[in-house]
C-alpha cells in the first residue's frame, strides 16, 4: 500500500535535541509521509523548546550552544488545519532522537512495518561471477515489509578469503548500524556486496554477526531456485 500523503497522531513521547540542549518535547506529534517508505514527524509549535528564527516557512534552530540553519519549517498554508500550527524539525540536523526513553536513528519507525527473523534450514547457496562465495543450511531469515528476504549466513559459511574490509556504514531505523566488504572474485572487486550487525537493535539482535548479502546484486538460491534480482 502506497502510504505517501497519509497523516496520523502518533501516541509516542518524542523529543529532539541539539548539542545537548532540549529542542522539541511532544506527546502528541503528527506522522506525515512525505514519501512511501517512512514517515516524519511534525511538532505542534507549542512544544517546540528552542527558539526558532528568521523569516517566511524555513527557519533556523537555535539553542544556547548551537544553531542549526534551515532546520525548522513551518507549514501555516497547509490544507489539512492539523498541521498549520506543526514544526518539521530536519531529522539529520538534530543530535539526538527519542522516542519514549529510547533513541531513533535515520528517521522515524513506520508503525506499519514489521521485521520478523526466522531461523531456517533452507539450503542457500550466493554465487558471484559463477564462483560460490557462500553456502549455508541455517539461514536466519529476516523478513521486512513491502521489502525481499534477506538471509543472514554465519561467517563460518561464507568464503572469508575473497572478502576486503570497506570502510562504508550504514543506519537503519530497525537493525541499527552495518559494517561492510567488498568481494573479490575473478580479480574483480564487487564493492560493498556484504553487510554485518555486530551490535544490532534489541528487536534485531537474531542476526547479530551474521552476513548478509544483495539479492539483487548477485546470484542467490534457495533450496535450488533462484531468488528473483
């Protein structure tokens, strides 16, 4: 279901701060999705703590120790009435997140999705270039919604020799931050195929150090079949 444009009252405390400085603190904010995938969330004005400063929509953040340029908008034209008198803080431009008593990373958590990990015995095979770089029958599967499976292997069983250290990180909102390597096949370096939590969230802690690979980026079966790209 294509979620953009849909509005609704989140029941959550959340709170944003800046340089350690309290910036927002709301019990009842405004998840709006600007586009299909997640959400962001707009703070009615009166719980915004920090001062706000500059002309017209787009507005500066300001606390004692810091200022973050452009990181408020206003939306006073806005046709739904609910969120005229809303903040859209920008998500990277604060330091910190929380929802509750628990910090948020990348954006705010769709209500509407799920991950579900499973362990499995399925065979999974990862071919690259026709080499088999991973091969394994005790998969954890990690199953995301509107996204592919994706099956987390034990290192044990995938080619370590062929793999080179990256120094690319990424964050997400439900596992938290993954490390990653290249491959090297054939002479040829694939960049940045595998991925690894070392220290996932606490609802992902089911694939901690497990390796994962981009279905769409190289060959992968299952049980015998290949997975779609």
């Amino acid at each position: 279901m294509d979620k953009q444009g849909r509005r609704e009252r989140g029941r959550k405390r959340v709170r944003a701060y800046l340089a350690g400085e309290l910036v927002a603190d709301t019990t009842r904010p405004m998840l709006v999705w600007e586009n299909p995938y997640y959400p962001q969330y707009y703070i009615p004005s009166a719980d915004v703590r920090a001062s706000l400063m500059g002309d017209g929509k787009v507005l500066d953040v300001v606390v004692e120790r810091a200022k973050a340029p452009g990181a408020a908008r206003r939306f006073p034209d806005a046709a739904d009435p609910d969120l005229r008198d809303t903040v859209r803080l920008d998500f990277a431009a604060m330091d910190e997140w929380l929802e509750e008593d628990e910090p948020i990373y990348v954006h705010p958590r769709d209500p509407y999705s799920r991950i579900d990990i499973l362990a499995s015995s399925r065979h999974v095979r990862v071919e690259i270039d026709g080499v088999t770089v991973a091969e394994s029958r005790s998969p954890r599967i990690l199953f995301e919604t509107g996204l592919p499976p994706r099956y987390y292997l034990p290192l044990s069983d995938l080619r370590l020799d062929l793999l080179r250290p990256s120094d690319t990180q990424t964050h997400c909102p439900y596992k938290g931050t993954a490390a990653y390597w290249s491959v090297e096949v054939n002479g040829r370096v694939h960049e940045d195929l595998v991925w690894i939590y070392r220290t996932p969230l606490p609802e992902s802690q089911k694939i901690a150090g497990l390796a994962c690979f981009y279905n769409e980026k190289v060959d992968l079966f299952v049980d015998g079949v290949p997975e779609p790209s």
